[in-house]
C-alpha cells in the first residue's frame, strides 16, 4: 500500500511539473509572438505615411531640378561661373545638415566632377543601375533608430547644352539617359 501511494504521489508530482513547464511554455512562446508582432507594425510604417514621403520628394525634386535649369539658363555664361551643381551641392549640404532629411546630387557616368559626388552605399549603387536601365525613380524604406525613412533616387539627365560646356563627357550620353541622380533620405511620418 505504501509503494502504492508513493507511485501515485511520484506520478502526480510528475503530472503536475509536466502541466506547469509546459504552461510556461506556453505564454513564454505567446509573449514572444505578440512581440514579433510589435516588432513587425513597428517595421512597417502604413502606406498612406509612404506615399506622403513619395509626395515630398516629387515636389522637392521638381523645384530642385526647375532651379538648376534656370541658374543654368540664366546665370551660367562660361565655365568659369558659379555652376548650379556647385549651387545644388552646396544648398543640399546646408538643408540636409539642419534637419531629418538627407539630400545628394550623385554622378551616374562614373567620371564625376567631385570625387565626394558618387554612389556610396548599395542603395544608390544598386539605384543608379536601374535608373539607368529606365526606371523612373527608384525608392525603399529604412528604419534607423527605431525611425522610418524614405529612400528614393531620381534621374538627372543632360537637359541642356551648356551643362556639356563643363561636364564634355556628357556629349557622349544617349538621349534622356541619366548622366546623375537625386538622392533622397526623408523621414516618413
Ligand atoms: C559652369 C560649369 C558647369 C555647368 C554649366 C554645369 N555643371 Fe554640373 N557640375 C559642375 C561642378 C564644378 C560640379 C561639382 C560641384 C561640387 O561638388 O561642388 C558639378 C557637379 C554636377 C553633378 C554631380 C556629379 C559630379 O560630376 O560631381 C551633376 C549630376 C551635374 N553637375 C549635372 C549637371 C547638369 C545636368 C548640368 C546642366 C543643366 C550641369 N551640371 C551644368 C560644373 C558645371
């Protein structure tokens, strides 16, 4: 009778510690669930948030490119006159350091004027290929810090003959091909 009641105690125990670990388990594995699933509304920003983003680097690269044409056609005499791609250089320094938004005026036809004005990283090395090939603009989202940003590139292509009076190689670009690229970082909020 004795072995008895300590196989059933034995068992119970058993029985009881089975239950509990796997209970455990149990919210352990809905604890991590619902936190991959935090993780993955925070990793996706909404797509009305996106497409605002879309709608501010339109604008900005419509003014930006408006401005370069008409310093160029107004402003720009010989080659030794301020160049609007120092202008867009220098305005897109001076924006990008006082706020959220990153903003670079890249070469595409691997002979820049600037050695600084280049694709640097794979989004802009990988962008340039596919502006190249056609694309109209190509563009990505980031999260950095817990933050959501926009990534786009815009094409630049030779719109005028004077921008051939510095930059000679670019006589030899195809028509509408980009010779360089906007490159955008905003934030999406
Ligand atoms: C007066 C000379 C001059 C003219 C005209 C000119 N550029 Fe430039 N461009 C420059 C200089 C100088 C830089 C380098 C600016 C810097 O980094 O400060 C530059 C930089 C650029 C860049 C960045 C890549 C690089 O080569 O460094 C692009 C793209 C560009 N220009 C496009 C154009 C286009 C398009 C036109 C015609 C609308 C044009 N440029 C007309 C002198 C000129």
């Amino acid at each position: 009778m004795k072995r008895f009641l300590l196989v059933v105690c034995s068992a119970s125990f058993a029985i009881a510690v089975f239950l509990s670990t796997h209970q455990w388990d149990h919210s352990t594995a809905n604890a991590q669930e619902s936190k991959a699933q935090e993780t993955k509304a925070r990793s996706t920003p909404n797509k009305k948030a996106i497409e605002r983003s879309r709608r501010t680097v339109k604008t900005l690269d419509n003014i930006f490119k408006q401005t370069i044409v008409l310093v160029t056609d107004k402003y720009v005499n010989d080659d030794d006159d301020f160049a609007a791609g120092s202008a867009a250089v220098l305005l897109f320094k001076n924006v990008s350091d006082g706020s959220d938004n990153t903003i670079r005026l890249i070469d595409a036809t691997g002979d820049p004027y600037e050695s600084e004005n280049v694709a640097k990283d794979d989004f802009e090395k990988e962008g340039i290929k596919k502006l190249k090939a056609g694309a109209k603009t190509v563009d990505e989202v980031i999260t950095q810090d817990g933050k959501h940003y926009l990534r786009a590139l815009t094409p630049v292509p030779v719109v005028m003959d004077k921008c051939i009076m510095c930059h000679a190689h670019y006589a030899d670009a195809k028509k509408g091909e980009p010779i360089g690229a906007i490159s955008y970082t905003v934030p999406i909020d």
